[in-house]
C-alpha cells in the first residue's frame, strides 16, 4: 500500500489547507478503494468518536495498516508537512503508540 507517493502528499496538503480549523478530524480515502462498504467507514467514524486523540486506521492483516485512516485535527500540522514519498503512513509508523486498529 502507499500513501505516501509525492502527489498524494500533494492531495492531502491541499485537503488540509482547505479544512483548515473547520473541523477536528479528517477521513483520509483511496479512489481505487470502491468496494470497501459503508459499513467500514461507519465503524472508523465510531472508533474515532470514542478516541478523538487517536488515528484510526483499516488493518488489513495483521500489522498491515493503511487507508480509510482517521486522523484528528492535532496531527493537521503534520499532514501539511508531508513531501515526496512521504505520505500519512509515516505518521502512522512514527506514531504507533497513537494509532487505533
């Protein structure tokens, strides 16, 4: 999985830039991912209510994380940092102790 190739950090800075400070959390989602049903994403909203200060992400084997992944509004800052092939999965890796399967 890779989501963090340079233009997806592109998408997501600019995601960023325009929430701004309007909201406490962001969905961050795969076009080529159609098929995950709304129930996933209705569980990832529930998770990340219940653990605001978390980044929920999809596990999809085990230790195998990735996108749909909800991160809230204090890792913004570090979503507007990302370049090149760093993407939100390095945040996910350095952040481990903050994540929630």
């Amino acid at each position: 999985m890779n989501i963090g190739g340079s233009r997806n950090a592109l998408y997501i800075r600019c995601a960023i830039d325009q929430i701004g400070g309007q909201y406490n959390s962001v969905l961050l989602v795969l076009s080529d991912q159609p098929l995950i049903p709304a129930d996933h994403y209705r569980n990832l909203i529930k998770r990340s209510r219940d653990k605001p200060n978390k980044i929920v992400v999809t596990e999809y084997k085990i230790d195998l994380l990735g996108v749909p992944a909800i991160f809230p509004e204090s890792f913004f800052r570090r979503l507007q940092m990302l370049y090149g092939d760093k993407g939100a999965l390095s945040i996910v890796v350095e952040e481990k102790h903050r994540v929630e399967r």
